[in-house]
C-alpha cells in the first residue's frame, strides 16, 4: 500500500484534505492517524484569520458549499501549538497548507515552517477561491503562478505540492507551469466557484454570497482534470474531488493520481480517511492488485 510522492513514502495513497480535517490532532480520537496515508491541515497563513461570518456551509445536491475564510491560527500559533502532539504519529505525514495574499506572506509563511520538525511537505493554497486577495487569484494567473511557485521552491526546504484551482480554462495548462516553476507534485482539484440562493428569502444563503462546491457532484469533472493533467506533466499528482468510496479512490489513482485527499467526505462520516484506507487495502487484496502504485496512470482506453 506504500505510494512515494514528492521524495515522501507514505504508508498508503489516502490523505485528509485541507479544511476538512483541522490540524489533525483534532481527530486523534476518532481517527487512527497511524492508519492513513496523511493530512494537509488547514490553511496557515502569517497572521491568524478569523474568516467569514455564518453562515459559511451549504449543502447542496450531492456536495456542498462552502466559504469558510481560511479561518485559522496563524504559523506562530501553528507551531506552539497544533504541530508538537502530531509527534506521537510518526507515521503519519503532515502537509501543511500554505496561504498569502501576497507573495512576501506565502515566502513568509514557508521560511517560518522551515524551522519546524515533523512537517513532510508544503501545499501551496493558489486555489481557494473564498478570499478577496491571494490564493486563486494566483492561480488563475499564469505569470501570476509561475513567480509565486519559483519563489517559494527557492524558499522551501521541503517538498512543494501546488494545489490547482479548477476555475480556469486549462488546469492541465496551470500544472505545467507550476512543474516547469519548481513544483514537486500539484494537488487537484480545489472547489469550484459556486453559489446557493433563498427563493423565499430572496438572499443569498451564504454570507460571503458565493462559495467553493465540493463533494460527489464535482467527481466527474475532477476525474477528468486529472486525467488531463497527468497527460501534461511527470511530476506526481494528488487528486481529489468527490471521493466517497474505494472504488472512487481508484479511479483517480487509474487516471494519473499518485495520491488522492478525501475532504468532503468527512463531515458525513469523520472517519471516511480511515475507512477509505482500509477498504482500498481490501478492494486491492480482492482484485490481486499486489502494489497499489501499480495502478497509476493504468488507465486503459480503447482504442479504434
């Protein structure tokens, strides 16, 4: 079940996605971290943000909406605090999620977490398309992103995974700038730009007015991102977008995914990493799949 990714070993391909899974600690009694792959915790930025005001999650058919802000401590806090308990789960490798309105905050950000042990990787947040300044306004701009990736790899001394926003017309395009730009793998795909409106009310049902739709409905156009990714770039990709079962974890692993992060999945169930875990361990064993990096890119298309 072991998958290497960005130079990482990691026990087995299924990861929590950032903003669903906290800072990880958070879900040490409920969730046996020494059986998942990974997590990527929230969004960390310089400073602490306190996010939009409720209400902040709707659901929708099949997903849901969210604007949350990027509420989250701030690196110092970060670091005190949320990062020393993960010590007792070695085994399990922590991403952290890097987030700036700027790029000095994103450079910021990373060279204060230089400084701190038993951190894996660094995703950087060029996606999140809830905030008024930084993340996807970065990555929606393709000069934008490649400045933004060139210095924080040169800034890194750790991994560098892009997260990749999907409200562009060429994710594929996006990825190949930022592994031309430095990166060590790309995640995708973040949320796509929503909205949910009161027909009685007539109001908008989010604070924000609109917010990132994850979930089962956006399944198929991120299998489809991803698969086009994998044909442009080498680099190891992370895929997520709607996983929910084993079998969905596979096909994305078939369609380029090195990895995958499972997000929504976990408000109905906060234990979907593990159970996800576990049930690719067995869909793999009843399928005679003797290593689960096999199925990489193994997608078959007929041809004719």
């Amino acid at each position: 079940m072991k998958v290497r990714l960005a130079g990482l070993e990691l026990a087995n391909p299924v990861i929590a996605a950032s903003g669903t899974f906290g800072y990880g600690i958070e879900f040490e009694e409920i969730v046996a971290l020494e059986r998942i792959g990974g997590f990527v915790t929230k969004g960390v930025s310089l400073a602490p943000i306190t996010g939009h005001q409720a209400p902040r999650i709707v659901q929708t058919a099949a997903g849901m909406l969210n604007a949350i802000g990027l509420q989250n401590v701030g690196v110092e806090e970060y670091i005190a605090r949320k990062l020393p308990p993960m010590k007792r789960y070695p085994g399990c490798t922590v991403i952290v999620n890097v987030f700036g309105y700027t790029v000095g905050d994103y450079i910021g950000v990373i060279q204060r977490l230089n400084q701190a042990e038993g951190i894996g990787a660094y995703e950087l947040n060029v996606s999140c398309p809830n905030v008024h300044a930084g993340g996807m306004a970065f990555g929606a701009d393709p000069g934008s992103l490649e400045y933004l990736v060139q210095r924080a790899k040169a800034a890194s001394s750790r991994p560098l995974i892009v997260k990749l926003s999907p409200n562009v017309t060429s994710v594929a395009h996006m990825a190949k700038i930022a592994a031309n730009s430095g990166a060590d793998a790309v995640s995708l795909v973040n949320t796509f730009l929503g909205m949910s409106i009161d027909a009685e009310t007539r109001r908008p049902r989010l604070t924000n007015v609109t917010g990132g739709l994850s979930g089962p409905a956006i399944k198929p156009i991120a299998l489809r991102m991803v698969y086009e990714t994998a044909q442009a770039v080498t680099i190891p990709i992370l895929g997520m977008g709607g996983i929910v079962t084993p079998e969905d974890a596979v096909e994305f692993l078939l369609a380029g995914a090195t990895a995958v992060e499972v997000g929504t999945a976990s408000y109905a169930d906060p234990r979907a990493v593990e159970r996800l875990a576990k049930g690719l361990e067995s869909w793999c064993r009843s399928h005679h799949v003797d290593k689960i990096s096999s199925l990489t890119r193994g997608l078959e298309i007929p041809r004719g």
